[in-house]
C-alpha cells in the first residue's frame, strides 16, 4: 500500500486547492427588459429564451 514519506505541509495543501474557490454569479443586462439576469437562463419576467416564449407568465 502506498504511503506518503512526508506530512504534505499546509502551504502545498492549500496550493493545490487554489482552484476551489467559488467565482461570483455572472449577470448580464437583458437586451429586451433591460433587467439584469443570469446568462444562459430564462427571463422570469417575460418567460423568453433565445427569442422564444418557453413559460407563460402570470400577471399580477
């Protein structure tokens, strides 16, 4: 069974998870309603993607 010769130390630990960190969410402006949204994601406030109706929205 392979067993490390040395105690990884906390600096090469955390080195190797540099890339664990969490970026922040990405927003975009909507050309339509102006509001901002997430890229990739339907509009909630009129129900369009890329241009078409995919949900029917409910007025208030």
């Amino acid at each position: 069974m392979a067993v490390p010769k040395r105690k990884t130390s906390p600096s090469r630990r955390n080195m190797r998870r540099s890339h664990h960190a969490l970026a922040p969410n990405s927003f975009i402006e909507d050309k339509d309603t102006g509001e901002m949204r997430r890229p990739h994601h339907v509009d909630l406030k009129t129900g369009m993607y890329k241009g078409r109706q995919v949900l029917d929205v409910k007025e208030d």
